[in-house]
C-alpha cells in the first residue's frame, strides 16, 4: 500500500470470478476504464451523468489496487471482470467515442472521503435489474436530467463528505511487500507499516499485544505482535514478516478497517506517511548516509566490485559511484542513489555477509540488527562490556548492568554517549553508535586515551 494513491500505468484484470481458471490480460489504466464505461453505460446518456460514472468507476478500480485486495490474498491479478463482485470488462471491444474522450479527461481523477485519503470503494449498480446501497448508474440519469452536475450526483449517492482529488501522478505501481523480510532488528518504515497495522489489527484479535510506539524498529514487542498474529491465522510461527505474513496482515487489516466496503474507517494520512527519510541523493547529509556508507563499506570488503564510499555522512560523488557499482552488481536499476529498493537490498547483502563469517566476526563489525529495549544476547552483553569499559574514562555515562539483556539502564547509558559524540539520541544501537562503542571501546583498551598532563599532540602557541 502506497503512502499516497497514484493512478498506475496498467492493471491487471483476471477475465472471469477469482478462483475460475481464466485468463488473465494486464492493459493500460486509461484503456481499461475506456473498456468499463462503454461496456456498463450508454453513450447517448447525459455527459454529466456519463462523468459520476466514470468517476465511480475510477475510484472503485483504484480501491482495489490501493489496497491491493486480491493480490493480499495471493492472487496474481488487480481486479476481474466478474459483474458480481467488480466490474464489466469485455477485451477487446470497441470504445464509444465520446466515453473515450472524457476517459481521457478525467482519469487521473477520483473520489474520497474527506479527510481519507484510499479512493472509495464506490459501489454502484444499474439501478433497474440490481440495486444496491451505493450509485444508481440509472438513477444518475434522472438527476442529470434535472440539471445536477456530476459532484452533486455522486454527493446524492455518496454522502456530502466527499472530495473529488484531482490530478493524481501516474506511475508504475510496485506491489507493496519490500522484497526483505522484516525481522528482530529491522527498522523503517516498513516495520512502522507492520505496526500500525498490527496495533488496529489487535483491536478486533485482543490476544495481539499492542506494540507501545509504532517507531519503526523492530524490537521484541513487535516480534511477539508477530508471532500472535501468525498463530492466530495459522502461519509459520517464526516472528518474520515475510511475503506470507506481510500479505495477511495488509488482507485483515483492509478487512478490519473496511477498506473495501462502501462505509469505510479510513485511512488517514497519519497511518501511512514515512517516517524515515526517502531517497538518499547527491548532496543529503546526516546520520542515515553514514549507515548507508557503512554498509557499503563492509560489502565492498567482502565484495571487491562494489566500491568502498568515505565514511563521512556526508553523501558525496564517492559515495554516489559506490551506490551505482552496488546496484550494477546485484542486478537494480543504476541511479547512485538509494531509494527503498537499494536500502533493502544493501542491508539484506549486509547481513548476509555478516551470517557468513558470524564465528570470527570481529567486534568492531556491526552485527546487522539493531539493538533496542527488550534485545538479548551476546550482542547486548557486548554493548555493555563496551559502555562499562567508556564509563571509566567518560564519567558522564553511567555502567550498565552486564546482563545481557538491554533493560532501560542499558538504554539510558547508550543515550548519554550518543549525546557525548553527537549521534541522534535514539537509545538505539544501530551501525554508527556501535562503531563508536567499539572505537572507543578499544582505543581505552589499547591505552590511547590521554592521561592527566599528557602532551595532547597539538601545538600551543
């Protein structure tokens, strides 16, 4: 599900009921709706009411594409031609010309609710065979004999609280799973989707536990979220949200939320915008391209076509070519740039390199999850061996419980140094505070820091 509807350059349409062994024909948007309107409505009826037509029947192929209804429950298709359920779709039929000129109008345009932003399931019907509790498409007829136009139609049948959204960009839609699977450690805002979704989810299937920030990180809350969930709708119990578990969670969230149902909650645009930033470009700075720089660096160790960027934060021609020879040596469009698709693949080769030598992996090598409230394990005891041997010199943190498990102690401690070495203070042990930890960590060890009176090594005058 995208975070804000666009109108994708072709749909899918599986010519018969879901389950019936059909074939399936993927066709431009535009052409499609052409196809829907000269095959359910009249040429000669009035042009307003030909317009909340096609607007309803925009909005209602949108709808099944926004929430990607029948692809969540596995199907390979968009929509199908099943009168009962969708919309008529004849291949290969004639186009009346006057429908296909107002297609062409007004296609990127659509109906939603005010203050929602998924297109609106607009149910109709024909009003005369069938009726039903959305659009009469007779019925639209007797009003724009009347002199309504079509907003006001589609208010009669729709409600008052409707908006007509104008102009929408037209893009090549991307399903919506990311490719990965999200897990202990991940963090985006992918893992802020599954959150959000599991928190209403819960409301309906109470014996989800509520996960009590939806940040982002993938922490112990959100795995045992997971985990209740897959029990609950007979999945492989694993705690990983992979492409099974991503799609029945969109499919019960949609059908919780009754996304595709003419009385919808809604989705409002707080559920679904980005937390984290977007593509990482020529010029961006900060604590997102030093990740994306460590990463890099460690795939280039292991990976000698793939070029080793600065380690500087700082996203710079050095770390634009290093992007470019990743995405040309795992197979992804070469921009120099990282987007979501880069992001992905980058820390899944990451951690892929890590597993691979997990048994002399060296301390200073970021494990590849993140470390956050309620993480256990070896990583975490490393943490705080790290944070307690700082705490000697850098007074100012406090030692940590060497438990092995990272209680709010730990947290707090791992805070106060981010402060100290100005990385946003998250509590969170991502690639750059433990590159920090480890690098601090050893210079105590080896005994470089300076004692007191020491020469610092700079030239007073």
């Amino acid at each position: 599900m995208a975070e804000l509807p666009v109108i994708p350059e072709s749909i899918t349409v599986h010519l018969g009921a879901p389950d019936a062994a059909a074939q399936n024909v993927t066709v431009n948007f535009v052409d499609y709706i052409k196809n829907v309107a000269s095959s359910e409505i009249y040429p000669t009826w009035p042009e307003n009411a030909l317009r909340a037509n096609i607007y309803a029947q925009i909005s209602f192929a949108l709808n099944r594409i926004y929430t990607e209804f029948y692809r969540s429950r596995g199907y390979d298709f968009d929509i199908t031609n099943s009168t009962s359920i969708d919309q008529s779709f004849v291949y290969g039929r004639d186009i009346f010309d006057n429908i296909s000129e107002i297609v062409d109008e007004i296609f990127n345009d659509y109906i939603a609710r005010q203050g929602f932003i998924e297109p609106l399931y607009a149910l109709y019907c024909d009003g005369v065979r069938t009726t039903c509790p959305g659009l009469s498409q007779w019925g639209t007829v007797d009003l724009a004999e009347q002199g309504y136009i079509p907003y006001d139609i589609l208010r009669y049948y729709y409600g008052d609280n409707i908006n007509i959204i104008q102009d929408a960009p037209v893009e090549n839609i991307a399903a919506s799973y990311p490719g990965v699977s999200l897990r202990l450690g991940s963090a985006g805002n992918d893992v802020r989707t599954v959150q959000t979704r599991l928190n209403r989810i819960s409301a309906n299937y109470p014996a989800i536990p509520k996960i009590s920030a939806a940040d982002g990180i993938f922490g112990t809350e959100t795995e045992n979220a997971v985990l209740e969930f897959q029990r609950i709708f007979g999945l492989t119990a694993d705690g990983i949200v992979g492409k099974a578990t991503w799609y029945r969670i969109q499919s019960i969230y949609n059908a919780v939320k009754k996304l595709n149902e003419l009385e919808s909650e809604g989705l409002t645009l707080s559920e679904v915008e980005k937390q984290f930033p977007g593509t990482l470009a020529l010029g961006s700075t900060g604590i997102e391209v030093s990740v994306v720089q460590y990463f890099l660096a460690v795939v280039a160790y292991f990976n000698p076509r793939v070029e080793a960027p600065p380690f500087s934060g700082v996203f710079d021609a050095a770390t634009q070519a290093s992007i470019a020879s990743f995405q040309r040596e795992y197979g992804l469009a070469e921009t120099g740039e990282a987007d979501e698709e880069t992001w992905n693949r980058l820390a899944s080769v990451y951690r892929g390199n890590i597993a691979s030598v997990e048994a002399g992996i060296s301390a200073e090598l970021f494990p590849g999850a993140l470390i956050t409230l309620g993480s256990e394990g070896e990583d975490v005891s490393r943490v705080q061996e790290f944070l307690a041997a700082i705490a000697a010199v850098y007074t100012e943190v406090p030692v940590p419980p060497q438990s092995g498990v990272y209680d709010t102690a730990t947290q707090n401690a791992v805070r106060i140094f981010q402060g100290l070495f100005a990385v946003p203070q998250s509590g969170v042990v991502g690639p750059v505070t433990w590159l920090l930890l480890a690098e601090k960590y050893n210079e105590i060890e080896n005994g470089k820091t300076r004692s007191d009176f020491q020469y610092p090594g700079d030239v007073i005058s």
